[in-house]
C-alpha cells in the first residue's frame, strides 16, 4: 500500500488493553502506561489527533508491532485531566476507521504513519431491511440482557446511517475483542450489518437459555428454601412443644448419638450417608424404617470400644483353680496366652478349639477365660446351624433382615474384644442354604478376620482383637480346613478321685445354695459321694453326677420342709438308696471272676471312653462264624482278621487243627442296640477266641485295647487317656495297650497311673502270655 508521508498522516499510537472504539463513540480513557501518556502529551501539542488500536492480548505489558491490531480507530482528544494515582483521564471523540501503514522509529511512544479508511456502501433497499432486523434483534437481545437500558435502544433507533448503525449495537454487546476487531476491519457496510445480525441471533439463543436455566434454577432454590424454612419452622414448634417425635426429631437424635461414639472415619461418613437419606425419607415411606434400622445396628456396634486385658499371671492362675479342678494343659495354655499378651501387648488372637465328651467344664472353661481376662464373654450355639446367613447376616433389602451371630454377640458384648464361646462347632450341618462351616472360616482365620465382612453391615469391621474359642465333642466332625485354624486343647474326662473332689468343691456347694439349704442342714461324707459316682453315673464328664446331687438335694429340701425346718440331714453310704433309688450300674464293671472266651475289653465314644465285654461261644457244627452285637465294617474286619490270625497260629496255641470245620463260632458284644466300630478290638476278640478254643480262661483284671494284623502284630490306636479312665472307673487293675502308644502315658493323671499297671504290647504272644491263666 502506497502512502504519500506528510505530517497529516504522522500519528501517536496509544494501544488499549481490552478495549475496543468504534467511530463516532465518545468516551473516557484511564491511561497509566508511559509510553502512552507521552502519546498523548504528543497529541495534544500537535493537532489533538492519536490513533485508537487494540491489543491481541490483555496480558502483554509492553505490546510489539506484532501485538497491536493494524485497524484501530482515529480519534480526537478533547479533554485530558491528572489523577492523583498518578494516571491520566482523557476524553476521546473517535472519528474514522484508520489503518497502520509504517511504525515509526521512537523509544518514547509509538508512532505510526496511517492511512483513513471509510465504509463501502451497496444496494440502499436491502441495507434498509437489515437495518430493520439488526434493530428487532437488538430489542429482542435488550429485553433478554439486563445489561444494557431501553433508553440505549430509543437512541439506537433514530440513526440512519448503516455503518454507524452497527458499529454502535457491536458497541453495546458483550463481545470479546478479536470478534468486535472483526466488525471494525469490516469496511463493507452490508457484510458489517449481516455479522452484526449473526451475533445478535448467536447471543439471542444463548440468553434464551441462560434464562430458562435462571428459571429452573430459581425454582430449585425457592423449593429448598420453602422446604428448609418449613422445616425450620416444625423444629421450632417441636421445640416449643417439648415434642421429638417425627423425622426431624429422629434424625437429630441419630446425630446427637454418631457425636457420642468413637467410629473410624469411613464408617462414620458411611452412617452419616443413610441419616442424611434418612432425613430426605418421607415419614411414610417404608424403606424409612429399613435405613432406620441399619444406622441403629451401625451405631450401636463397638467400633473403636474395647477392655482392658487383666494380664496378672498369679491372679488368673488362682481364678482358674478356683472355678475348675484339673484341666491342667488348659488352664497352662491360658496362662501362656496372659504371658505372650503381656510381653507382646497385641497378639493376633487364637483360635482354641476344647475337644472332649459332654460334661467335662468345656463352656464353663471358656466363661473362666473370660472373667481370667477381664473381657465381656459371648456364647453361641452353631448345633444344627445349617444357614450361611446365621454367620454373615442377611442383605439388607430382604424383609426382616438381621446382621449374623457373629455382629450380634459383638453388639450384645458392647466391646470389640470380648471371649467369643462357639459352642458345638462340630453339630453345625449344610443344606441348599448354604454351609455355614465355609462361613466361619473368614472368622476363625486370624490372617483374614481382621476385615470381616457381614451382609447386613456392608463394611468390614475388625474381629482381630476377639479370642475365639470353639467347643466340640468329636473332631471327625469338623470340615478339614475349618479344623486347621483351630488349635485342638483336648479334656478327656476325670477319674473318679476327680468327681470327688469337683462335687465336693463345686456341685455340692452350689446346689445346696440353689435349693436353699445351709451346710449343717445337709451332711454328706466322701464315701457317699463316691457311692454316686460309681453306682449312679456312668460318663466321662461330670453333669449326670451334678443331677445325682441335684436330686438327692430336692429330697433332702422336701423332707426338711415337711418336719422340721432346723433339722439336720445326715447322708451316708447306706442312705444313698433311700433317696435315689436302687443304683444303676454296678460298683465295678470288671468281671467278678476269671471267665472263658469273655475278655473286657476299651473304647472310645464321643462321650468319653467306655468298657465292653467281648463273648465268643464255641459250638459244635460246620465252622459257621457269627457276628453279633451290631458291630460296624471295621469291627467286623477286625473279627475277620482275628479269626484267620487264630487258625494260622492253631499249633502253636495246642487248638484243634480243624476247629474251623467242627465248630460253629459266634462273637458276640453286649448291648446290641448301640452301634460299636472302630480299629481297636481286635487283639480282644482274638484273646477271647483263643481263650473259649483252648478253654483257657481269662484273668478278670486284665482290659486291653489293640489292633491285630493276620501275623499277630499289635497296631497303634487313638484315645488311650479315655480308655484308661474307663478302665479306672471301671476298676481295672492291668491294661494292654500296642507299645506305640507308650507316649500318650504322660497325658494320664498320676493316680490312674498308681492304680492301674500298664502293659505295652507288640505281638499278640505277649498279649496271651498276661491274659491266658494257665
């Protein structure tokens, strides 16, 4: 572009940051920059004429050509007044459109040489009509936008020119610069007007929707606040009435309890999640009272609420020894638990399992643990629990729905650390519920249950801190894996020196306080209690006994009652039938003399162990061999084998070589109504064969437990304590037992021990050589 320098053309530059003028637009300028200030200066010595142009950026403190529009607007200073801030205020009538054609050289301001640039007219006719429209659409925009006063729109309309017209409307809209730019570089007047238009539509809509946004927004916030001052309102009247009652009340309670309790972070945001729900619930709604339910469980659970361990060794020593006589590996196992808690602080909590027959203290143990430790004790039963949800809990969305035993206890205990008895874990059982013995494995597992997960509660709470203790009477029972998270502590039974003193410090004491009756209302002497045990009771444990007592103290009560209230009641030895009656078992089980082909036999049963004769009659026929007594598989194979270990050893036992084609056998086990099986009679039944072929008998003090193989060879077998207690009780004076065993001598009591004489056997010639009386 060709420009003929002269001076006219010579103009100051003042940029403006966010700003853009429009010829014909009067206005005031705040200018602070000094190089814009020297601008003005320049101007107003000169003709009073600077050149209007704009910034590409806001940010840029010391614009560069490149930085500066090259359109801008040619305006006339008319007044220019100092601030005290030390800026200047001018006032500008801008002129014409103008165009940069050179910078010129100068540190002190920016001067340019310009060019003037004036609107391109075309067909008067259609810039009438889009006149007319630009106008409409900026009415409509007036009347969207309160931005801009109606007064604007009075003025606006009387202009007729229509390059005037829409730089003046592009003036007034809320644009940003490079847009407004683009009408001012717009020379054609047509062209200007239809972007003009454009952006009125453009900016039509978007009002339109800011509106409706507006409205719905306002219509939200007046819900709220209509809702929150109603509210507001029923709390005041509540108040005033003294009344909690309604959703509000209950809410505010809930509150006034989560403020009480200490709960992790996540679990009290969680309860604070369903009371704010809670409180969006209508009163009427029925998943009210479901939410209700849950925030109290959450809130009622110990989260963070615990016991303090009692960890004085001595002192819990004596209270063991206190509450139970015996259980010597126990009560041990207890007091290493105390000694480990003490030195370690925390110890993942074990899992103790109490193995024994019915009766001998295994959930009062657990109690004893307890009180040993100080904590809270919590007791249930899993016999005949056949539903997973009894351990886990229900989902919360079914009608009814409960957390499982395991939360309730916790609950029930109020401390996170409570003794938690599972009594009868061998009884449980599974069906199309689910199997509840898979459940507890979470449980029981020290490495998993500290994130115990229950349906109903939906958040993991910690059961490390819990000591469990688990009570069965038999292990085959347990499922495998459930059985290797527990460790086994096995309570065999008492001998009868045990009951004694157990009656004596525990059963007579608290039955007598039960049934009222004072230590010099009813005497007893040892002798009479031992008469009990061995003529009334027949069990490992000590409950019938407790029952024996129980009764003879009823009758003691009635016959005080009846005469006279003071009187003293003595009971001895021969008083005993008097009041329970004839005895039912006889004093000793051991046969009163040496038999032939009957040898006494021991066993082992889920209530302890037990004596059983074994009978073998020999009779005249084919070699017929009869088994009787309800025996199971193994018990028969074991007859079987005892059998052909008979007939191969027929010669050196002087028996008949062909007693097997002569002789019609049959072995029989007393008491066919009870299922016997196991892997231990056979070096009896063989005994007893032997003895009823040879017509040898048998010694009456001798029991014996063993299993045989078909060369006579004595196999190794379970349950010797119980078996020896048995033989104790049943007055026993030597026992066979498969040298294999010889170990499991220690586990017995010494008196067992004193009285009875222990053979440990490995062929079946020695076990003849201590049964057969020759």
């Amino acid at each position: 572009m060709s420009l003929n320098k002269t001076r006219e053309d010579r103009l100051p530059l003042l940029p403006l940051r966010g700003l853009l003028v429009y010829p014909s637009m009067v206005l005031h300028l705040d200018v602070g920059r000094e190089k814009s200030v020297k601008a003005l200066e320049r101007a107003m010595v000169e003709n009073n004429l600077i050149l209007l142009c704009s910034q590409s950026e806001v940010s840029i403190e010391a614009p560069t050509e490149d930085d500066i529009y090259k359109i801008g607007t040619k305006a006339k200073v008319r007044q220019m007044l100092k601030l005290p801030n030390g800026t200047i205020r001018v006032l500008v009538e801008a002129l014409n459109r103008c165009e940069i054609v050179e910078y010129i050289d100068n540190d002190e301001f920016y001067e340019v040489y310009a060019k003037d640039l004036f609107d391109v007219l075309s067909d008067n006719s259609e810039n009438n009509a889009l006149m007319r429209s630009v106008l409409k659409q900026f009415e409509n925009y007036i009347s969207l936008s309160k931005k801009v006063t109606p007064e604007t729109l009075a003025s606006v309309s009387d202009i007729n020119e229509p390059g005037r017209l829409a730089d003046v409307i592009s003036s007034h809209l809320s644009l940003k610069i490079k847009d407004k730019q683009k009408i001012l570089e717009t020379l054609d007047v047509h062209e200007r007007l239809e972007k003009v238009l454009n952006i009125l539509n453009d900016e039509r809509e978007v009002l339109e929707l800011e509106k409706q946004i507006n409205k719905r927004v306002k219509k939200q916030m007046e819900k709220t606040q209509k809702e929150y001052y109603l509210r507001e309102q029923m709390k005041a009247i509540q108040k005033e009435l003294g009344d909690k009652e309604g959703r509000a009340g209950e809410v505010e309670e809930l509150r006034a309890q989560l403020a009480k309790i200490e709960v992790p972070e996540k679990i009290k945001e969680k309860i604070e999640r369903e009371i704010e729900r809670l409180e969006k619930m209508p009163s009427t709604s029925a998943e009210g009272g479901v939410i209700r339910n849950y925030i109290d469980w959450m809130i009622a659970l110990p989260w963070s609420k615990q016991t303090e361990d009692d960890l004085d060794i001595t002192h819990a020593e004596k209270i063991l020894d206190e509450d139970h006589y015996g259980l010597e590996k126990p009560k041990e196992r207890v007091l290493e638990y105390l000694a480990v808690q003490k030195l370690v602080k925390k110890i993942k909590g074990p899992i103790l399992c109490l193995v024994g027959p019915p009766g001998v203290g295994k959930t009062s143990l657990g109690r004893s643990i307890a009180r040993t430790l100080g904590r809270e004790f919590v007791r249930i039963s899993l016999g005949g629990v056949r539903d997973e949800a009894e351990i886990r809990g229900h989902r919360r969305t079914y009608v009814g729905a409960m957390p499982g035993r395991i939360i309730q206890g916790l609950k029930n205990a109020g401390t996170n650390n409570p003794v938690f008895l599972l009594d009868e874990i061998d009884k449980m059982s599974m069906d199309f519920r689910g199997d509840p013995g898979s459940a507890l494995l979470e449980v029981l597992d020290p490495e998993q249950n500290s994130t115990f997960s229950d349906h109903f509660i939906e958040q993991p709470f910690d059961l490390s801190n819990v000591m469990f203790i688990t009570t069965a009477n038999a292990v085959h029972n347990i499922p495998r894996p459930l059985l290797d998270r527990m460790e086994m502590l096995y309570i065999s039974g008492y001998t009868e020196i045990e009951k004694l003193e157990i009656a004596k410090k525990y059963l007579l004491p608290k039955q007598r306080k039960e049934h009222g009756l004072t230590d010099d209302q009813l005497v007893v002497d040892d002798k009479m209690i031992l008469s009990i045990i061995q003529e009334y009771t027949r069990e490992a444990g000590v409950r019938n006994l407790e029952q024996q007592i129980a009764s003879l103290c009823r009758k003691v009560v009635k016959e005080v009652v009846s005469t006279d209230e003071s009187k003293q009641v003595t009971v001895s030895t021969k008083d005993v039938e008097k009041y329970l009656g004839p005895s039912k078992y006889r004093y000793s089980l051991a046969e009163k003399e040496n038999q032939i082909g009957a040898v006494t036999g021991l066993a082992w049963t889920e209530v302890g162990g037990d004596t059983l004769t074994i009978e073998v009659t020999v009779m005249p026929g084919n070699g017929k061999l009869t088994l009787t007594g309800k025996l199971g598989d193994v018990m028969k194979e074991s007859a079987q084998a005892a059998f052909s270990y008979t007939r191969s050893k027929a010669k050196e036992l002087n028996l008949e070589p062909d007693f097997h084609d002569k002789y019609d056998i049959h072995i029989h086990i007393p008491e066919g109504a009870i299922p016997k099986d196991g892997p231990s009679a056979g070096i009896t039944i063989a005994s007893a064969l032997i003895s009823a072929l040879s017509d040898v008998p048998v010694s009456k003090e001798v029991a014996m437990t063993g299993e045989i193989t078909l060369r006579g060879r004595v196999l190794p077998i379970g349950g010797l304590k119980e078996k020896a207690l048995a033989a104790h009780r049943a007055g026993i004076k030597k026992v066979l037992f498969p040298e294999e065993n010889e170990k499991d001598l220690n586990e017995l009591p010494e008196t067992v021990k004193q009285d009875i004489e222990f053979i440990p056997v490995s062929h079946m010639d020695t076990v003849l050589e201590q049964t057969l009386i020759q």
